[in-house]
C-alpha cells in the first residue's frame, strides 16, 4: 500500500529542516567556506598582476564590494524564499526543474563533490610534510590523509547540524588565528626594523593594463568565492529573515578586513617583487619572521584551513541533493531527513561516497583529476549567473511575494552582480579553452558534465504532481 511505502512516506512526511543555528555558527559557516587555502597562494599572483600597493590593495577592496553587492542579491532570494536547497531552490522557481536538476547534478559530480575531494587533497599534501606516513608511497600520503578527514567529517556531520556546526565554530576560530599570525609577523618586520629596501616601495603607483588588473580580479574573486553557500542554511538558521542579512554582510566584513590586513603583512615583510616573486607566499614571510619553524607552522595553517572549507561544503553540499530528492521521485531516497539529529543523512553519506571515490582516483590520476575539476569553473559561473538573473525573474513573476529584504538600489546592484558572473564566466571559458587534458581541448569536460544532466532529465520519469519540495512554513 502507498501509506507504508518507504519512498511515498519519505516523499511525503513533514520532517524537514529546523530552525536551530544561530548568527556566530552562520558566520562560522561562512567564513570557512569562502577562507580556504587561496589566501596562501593568490596574494602573489595578484601582486604581479597589479604592480603596486594602491592597485593591490584596490583589488581586494573591489572583491570585497562585489561580493557584498552578491550576498545582498542572495540575502533577498533566501529570506523571501527560504529552503535548504539554496541555489537549486531559487532556479527550480525560476526556470523549472529541468534545469534545476542539471544544476544538481553538476554541483554533486563535480563542484561540491569535487572541492571536498581537492581540499582533502590539499589537506593531506599539507599535513603529509609535517606527519608523513612513511609505510605508504609519497604519492598515497596524501590520498589517505584526505579519506581519513572525510571520514571524520562526515562522522560529525552525521551526529547532527549542531555537532558539526560547532566543529565549524572551532575550525574558523583556529582558521582566523591562523591568519592573524601572519598579520603579526608582518607587525613584527616592522618593529624590529629588519625591512630590507625593496619592502618599503615609494614613488608614484603605475596603473596595471586593463586586463591585467581583470585577470587579478579573476584570483581576488576566487578567493572570496563561497560566500552565496549561506543560501543552503537559510532553512536552518533562528530569525532567518533578519540573521541571514546580518550573517551574509559580517561575514564578508570580517573576510575582506581579513584579507586587506593579510595582504598588508604580506607586503610589509616582502615587498610588492618579493609577494610577486614568491611561490609560498605564507611560508617566506613566516620563515622571515620566525626562522626555520615558520615553514611548520604555514603547513599547520592551510592544513587547518583545508579542514575548515571542507566541513563547511560537507554542511552545504548535501542539502543540494536533499532539496533534488525532494522534487524527483527515483531519488527520493536523498530526500528523507534524519528528524532526530536534523541533517539529509543519505545524501550526506551517498556525497561523502562520491568524494572519497574522486580520492581514490585523484591518488591514481595525480593532476589529471585536479585539472577535471579546475575546469569545470565555467559551469559555476554559469550557474552562478543564472542565480543572479533568477532574482529578476521571481521579482517579476511573483510580485505579490513577501521579501523581508529587498537588494538596495535595485535593478542597479543586481545588473553589477550579473555582469561580474557574465565577466567571470568569460574569463573562465578564456582560460579553459587554451587548456587541453589527455590530449582534449579542456572546455569539453564542462560540456560533459552539463550533456550527463541534461540525459538525466530526459530518460528520468516526470516528477509526481504531489511530489512538492518542503514549504517555507514547513521548514521554519
């Protein structure tokens, strides 16, 4: 009989996401996602890119804005329509569940999938030169050091949203620790007197070419990239319509404070040839500062900064595919929600399967599999901008919608947000069309992943009428 069928009951049954996060676990949330190991290598590249402090500085100050003009456009969508879905949610109502479901199905292959395989990675390459695993091959090192942090990960996430939200709260507070070290490495260059020359660059600022600074800009946006990941927890998080704001702008305050002040240090210690020049950027200010031992503790640091982005997209990630199985009847299995610890505990365990496979085939593959997932940045972007569009689309469709937010200055903030995406999209088609793996153009593999989503809309059965994602109402 359908009432004690397993899949019409978990289609069915009003357990769903509650109300249990507060602001300082949001933030935490956030500020681990978009905090990753960038700030440990992008500083550099956008110091040559730039050519002078005003411009270097001007690049991350820009990021800083654009990504708040981004997180007002998402604080609108979330609290005038909050579900744990985020991204999916927004374009099942804007442009159906056809595309909704490409847009999942590319998040869980690749993009959440992929990033908890590569932090793993990046994870266990770091931690591996401060505790190496001398039974194993070097190359292995790595691969075990990052299974074992999904493992855990996901044991805690498994315990519940409040065991894991916690863990984020200590892993971000360790993370900006982390950060603030270099701050004061670069505070004690300066009090001991040791600059050199080259660190205390005068004179007037050379302008950067156009697209030289638009190619810096690519690397400042990456390293804020994240911060939209907040639209999964709207669901989740107590006086959603007022913390979502709030979590949304500090969180991107105390980022770009963070990274102005890191950046700072960076060239107060080395100098704007010195950050350009330098493939560790961290560890040669560290190592100036603090001697031999500066080299140990960067390791630690982006470590614990890996660690930290990886619980993170474990939290948000699932919800994606709990969200796709609440709409798409096979799956409805990734649709049921654990009541009793609050989390989409099968497709937590079935996305936590996913990343350890990609582990188990980056330790075979090496770069090869790194580079699948690098380019594949274009379907971000697309998506991304399809998000920013939807807003537009559900102002018009739905006007009569309460929206506890409105975006300031609208339809102006949006149409920037829009056209940065539109712009980041360019310049990753740019970059990926000059690549080539395996001896094929590298803009393939994004076609790949969005053809493989596109079949699966077409061979997957109609969803039932019935078969309607959880309410607001439901969720709250």
């Amino acid at each position: 009989m359908a009432a004690t069928d397993p899949a019409f009951s978990t289609a069915h049954a009003p357990a769903g996401p509650r109300a249990v996060l507060g602001l300082h676990e949001a933030i935490a949330i956030i500020v681990g996602i978009v905090i990753g190991a960038g700030i440990f290598k992008a500083p550099a590249l956008v110091a040559g890119m730039t050519g002078s402090a005003p411009w270097m500085f001007g690049a991350w100050l820009l990021g800083g804005l654009i990504s708040l003009i981004g997180a007002l456009c998402y604080a609108e969508l979330a609290t005038a329509y909050p579900h744990a879905g985020g991204d999916y949610h927004f374009l099942r109502r804007a442009f159906g569940r056809p595309l909704s479901l490409v847009f999942a199905w590319a998040r869980f292959s690749v993009i959440t999938t992929g990033s908890i395989a590569l932090l793993g990675f990046v994870f266990g390459d770091y931690l591996a030169s401060v505790v190496p695993l001398t039974a194993l091959t070097p190359g292995w090192n790595s691969a075990v050091y990052a299974a074992a942090a999904v493992g855990v990960l996901t044991w805690a996430n498994l315990r519940g949203i409040k065991t894991s939200s916690t863990a984020q709260v200590l892993l971000t507070a360790v993370e900006v620790g982390g950060l603030l070290l270099i701050v004061i490495a670069g505070l004690f260059l300066v009090g001991d007197g040791s600059l050199t020359p080259r660190a205390a660059e005068a004179g007037p600022a050379a302008a950067p070419s156009l697209s030289g600074f638009g190619l810096a800009m690519v690397f400042v946006l990456l390293t804020y990239g994240g911060w939209n990941e907040a639209a999964y927890i709207s669901a989740e998080l107590r006086d959603q319509r007022r913390n979502m704001v709030r979590a949304l702008v500090l969180s991107i305050f105390i980022i770009t404070l963070l990274y102005l002040l890191v950046a700072w240090a960076y060239w107060k210690g080395l100098g704007i040839a010195g950050m350009a020049a330098s493939n560790a950027i961290a560890a040669d200010l560290l190592a100036r500062a603090f001697g031999p031992t500066g080299s140990t503790v960067i390791s630690v640091l982006v470590a614990i900064a890996a660690l930290t982005s990886m619980n993170a997209t474990m939290i948000v990630g699932a919800r994606t595919s709990y969200a796709c199985g609440q709409d798409w009847p096979l799956l409805a299995r990734l649709g049921e929600w654990d009541a009793a610890r609050n989390t989409p505990a099968v497709a937590l365990r079935v996305q936590s399967l996913a990343a350890l496979l990609l582990i188990a085939l980056g330790g075979f593959v090496g770069g090869g599999f790194r580079a699948m997932v690098e380019f594949t940045s274009p379907v971000f972007w697309l998506f991304f901008l399809l998000s920013g569009i939807a807003l537009f689309v559900l102002r018009r469709r739905e006007p009569h919608t309460p929206r506890p937010f409105s975006v300031p200055l609208y339809p102006l903030l949006p149409a920037i947000f829009c056209a940065v995406c539109a712009y980041m999209l360019w310049s990753s088609l740019s970059y990926v069309y000059s690549q080539s793996l395996g001896g094929l153009n590298a803009a393939w593999i994004g076609v790949a992943v969005l053809a493989v989503g596109v079949l699966l809309v077409v061979f997957m059965r109609p969803p039932l009428p019935s078969a309607q994602p959880a309410t607001s109402a439901q969720q709250s």
